[in-house]
C-alpha cells in the first residue's frame, strides 16, 4: 500500500480495510521525516511492516528485494490480533517522567521485527518511570526509527529518544537503535552506557537484535532481562541464548499473540526462552 494516492488517501483506505476486510499489509512510505511519521500512523492503524521508496537511500533493485522478503514473511500474519489504540493512562504518566539522575545495574533488552512496533508500545506504555535503562532493536529503516521514538515518548512514562553513541543507560530512559545502526551496551565501572556503531549486517539487519543481545549477555550477565517479540527470520534468537547462559532472565513472545512467529520460535527452540508468554 502506497499511502501518498489520488483520491482516498493511503491512510483512510487502510482504515477502512482493517475495519471490513482485516488483511496483512505492508506500507511503502517515503524516507523523509513527514513520509515516517505518516508510517507511524500506518502502523498504528493496523499495517504490519514499512519499506521505503526507491529514492536517494535505496535502488528500485534494492528495494524489490525487500518486497519480496516481507511479502513471504508477513503473507501469514496475524492481524486479526493487532490493537491500534495505546493506553490512555500513559500520555498522562508522561508528563510526570522524574530527573535522570541516578545509575542501575538491571538493564531491560528489548528485540522486535515485523509487527514488532505494536507490541513495544503495548508493553512500554504499560511500564513505570522508574523502570530500568532499557535497549531497544526495531528492524526499521532510518528516519522512521526517529519517528517511532518520538511516538513512544508521548505515550510512555518513561523517556524513550533514539541512541546516540556514548549515551548512559539509566533508570526512566529507553533507547532506541538508529535505523541502519548496531547497538551495543559498553561498561565502565558502574556506568553502562551505549555504542552506536555501524559494520556488517547481521541476519541481513542493521540494527540487529543479536548485536544488542551478545553486548548485553557480555556486559550485564544476570543483570539483565532479555525480551524477543514478534519478527520474521532468526535474528536475536542465538543472543537470547547467550542472555540465558550468562544468567539473564529470558522471555519469548508466544506464538497466539505474535503477529510473525519467527524470531520467537527460533530462540524457543534453542532453548533460550527462560519463559514463553502472551505479549
């Protein structure tokens, strides 16, 4: 669905869609600022996965690929499970985030591919302020990563923004992977704090769950808690897996709840879900 059309716009068919004829849909949005932020809403309305237009950033050749890839991965998607609306407690609890000021030794490692950026603000919006320094990895192009931070931040309690190299990881604050960059946590004595890096393509991603993963199995141990949510292929699966070895505690997204049971199912199956739940 391209959402820039004559007539109806892409966002008010996709509404209507959804509402009489639910189906797997995925958006091709330009890759600017107002183009990602018209994505977001896509999303949130029910589309399952964004690529961007052949443009500056990505060749046509480019670009049929990853049409080609998405279209396999999500032509069995459950969407009759998705939830468009975001808590109505939390854009209050915004606005009451508390001073950065102190340090953690928990950290919370979130992972996610296609139908993920539902399921990171269902859970995100649901905690508190004082929840500990949380990563997060999105397969998400870039611009749209800033996008769906900015989106996260209005509806959580706590502060979500996208990484930047060097940032502290501390209690109340989310970071977000930048689209084509890794993220990985770092330690110096006390203080963890993030880099953002770029370098090769892990499971065909950058950013991947499996380079935030490792990092975090290496770094914080059985300090961390690690999370892998709905995705297509196997990314984070072997860094989960590393999380629990490490003495992580580790969860799975079930496959009721998922909208792609990929990512889970592998790590399930490598026996690095400590627990498998609804999301």
């Amino acid at each position: 669905l391209d959402l820039e059309m004559p007539r109806m716009d892409g966002l008010t068919f996709l509404g209507k869609l959804m509402q009489y004829r639910p189906m797997p849909v995925i958006v091709v949005s330009s890759l600017t600022p107002e183009g990602s932020q018209t994505a977001m809403r896509a999303l949130e309305l029910g589309a399952v996965d964004v690529v961007c237009k052949p443009g500056s950033a990505y060749t046509v050749a480019e670009i049929a690929g990853m049409l080609v890839h998405r279209i396999r991965a999500v032509a069995k998607a459950n969407v009759s499970r998705r939830q468009v609306a975001a808590p109505p407690a939390a854009e209050a609890a915004a606005a009451e985030r508390p001073v950065l000021t102190t340090t953690t030794h928990k950290i919370l490692a979130i992972g996610a591919s296609t139908g993920g950026t539902t399921a990171i603000r269902d859970v995100l919006s649901q905690l508190p302020a004082s929840t500990p320094g949380t990563l997060i990895v999105q397969h998400m192009p870039e611009n749209f990563t800033t996008a769906f931070a900015e989106r996260l931040d209005s509806l959580c309690a706590m502060e979500v923004r996208e990484a930047r190299n060097g940032d502290s990881v501390v209690p109340g604050l989310a970071l977000l992977a930048p689209g084509n960059y890794h993220l990985a946590l770092r330690r110096s004595g006390a203080r963890y704090y993030v880099e953002v890096k770029t370098g090769p393509r892990v499971h065909h991603q950058r950013p991947a769950v499996d380079v935030l993963f490792h990092s975090v199995a290496q770094h914080a141990g059985s300090n961390a808690v690690g999370v892998l949510l709905t995705g297509m292929g196997a990314d984070g699966a072997r860094g989960l897996l590393a999380m629990r070895e490490a003495g992580a505690h580790t969860i799975a997204q079930d496959e009721k709840s998922s909208v792609v049971f990929g990512m889970p199912k592998v790590a399930i199956e490598l026996g690095a879900a400590e627990r498998v739940a609804p999301l």
